[in-house]
C-alpha cells in the first residue's frame, strides 16, 4: 500500500504569524513542511531565505521539504543545507550542471528533489532517476500560491511512474500546485505519493487543517 505523505506549502501561511502557523500545520498532521524559496528572478515573486528557515528549525521537527525557485542555486544551496532544510530541491534551468548540485546536496546528507516546470520534459531528468530521493511535478508555473491546478500534468505523472516502474526505481513523485479535493485522487492514482497543498489546506472548510489534510491523505 503507497505510504501518501502531505507536505503543506506555507507559501499560503500568515507570514506574520509562521512559527504558530507551523505548529498548527504539525498538530494537524502535517508530514512534512514544504518552504517555497523564491528569490523574485528566477520567479516574480519573492519569499523567505536561510535567516527565517533556521529560526523555524527551532520549533518543530517536521522535515523541512524546501523547493528552490532560485537562479543561480549551486552557490546557495550549503546555506540552505545549513539552515535546516531537509529536503533540497532545484529545478534543472538553475544551474550549470545538474550532477554537479545534486552531489553538492548529497554532500550534505540532504536529500534530493529535482522540480519540473509544466514546460519542462521528463527527459531531461531521466539521467538523474537513479541519483535523487523525489521529483517534484508542477501543476502550476511556480511563484505564486491559489492557481489553477493543469489537467495536462496528470499524463507527466503517469508517464513518470511507468518510467519508474520499468526501472525498477523508489524515487518519490511529489506533485505541487493547485492540488485540491476534487483532482487529489486523480493525482495520486496517476502515481503521485506527496501532495503539496497551501491554498487548499490553509483556507477550505474554514482553515480547518486537520480536516483538510486527512481530507486530502484519503483522496
Ligand atoms: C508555487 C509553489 C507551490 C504553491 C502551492 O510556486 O511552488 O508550492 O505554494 O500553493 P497552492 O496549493 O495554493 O497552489
Ligand atoms: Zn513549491
């Protein structure tokens, strides 16, 4: 039976209010925190840094799943690594050599995700496969919180899941961007295993987390 884990994106938190914000996401059972890094070049928009992540490490032990919207991310990515995070993942258009920073968050005894945008083909990761922990798949063109999830996304995922069925590979396929009750199962039945969610766990069924996180878990 796939272990599904959710991973809310505080992306969608009240930033005036993140440490408690993260402890409600904890009590409500949250696998994970999932911290969107953006750095307003690599996307248009622009977010927290190593300096908030490692205050926030302080106060819970939820592995900290950190997506990268940064270009040029190599040179940051011990800082990173540094500030707590658990999870690195980058997306391939930000750096030079792609096996170059995935050893250099190996190096750290971090573990690897590699995001792909909607525009960006599975091949170019297929080389990697055997070398990270996750791909993270973007339902969204990344930046913002509360987009339209894309339909076209679940044939990446179903084709990603067979590639890493016939190779026989445990790679995690997480998937991030507009995720919902009613394309959640779609999802997860299309191969996914993470479900990041912002929007729909901070603000459905009147901001009850617990409710929309086994909501989503159950899909
Ligand atoms: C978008 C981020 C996503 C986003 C998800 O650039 O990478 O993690 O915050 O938020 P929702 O669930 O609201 O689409
Ligand atoms: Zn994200």
């Amino acid at each position: 039976m796939k272990k599904i884990k959710i991973s809310p994106s505080i992306l969608s938190a009240n930033f005036s209010e993140l440490g408690n914000e993260i402890k409600r996401l904890e009590q409500g059972g949250a696998d994970m925190i999932h911290v969107d890094v953006m750095d307003g070049h690599f996307v248009p928009n622009l977010t927290i840094g190593p300096p908030v992540i490692k205050n926030l490490r302080e106060i819970t032990k939820l592995p900290f799943d950190v997506h990268l919207m940064i270009d040029p991310v190599h040179k940051y990515i011990k800082d990173y690594a540094d500030a707590g995070a658990d999870i690195i993942t980058i997306h391939p258009e930000a750096t030079e050599n792609l096996s170059e920073s995935i050893n250099h968050i190996k190096s750290f005894k971090k573990k690897v995700g590699v995001s792909l945008n909607p525009n960006t083909e599975l091949n170019l990761v297929l080389d990697y496969l055997d070398k990270i922990d996750l791909i993270l798949i973007m339902s969204v063109y990344p930046g913002f919180g509360g987009q339209k999830f894309m339909p076209e996304i679940i044939k990446k995922i179903k084709d990603l899941d067979n590639i890493k069925k016939d190779k026989n590979l445990n790679f995690d396929i997480e998937v991030d961007g507009g995720i919902n009750f009613s394309n959640a199962k779609k999802v997860l039945d299309a191969g996914a295993s993470i479900l990041v969610s912002g929007t729909t766990i901070f603000k459905e069924n009147n901001g009850d987390i617990e409710k929309n996180i086994k909501t989503l878990r159950t899909a």
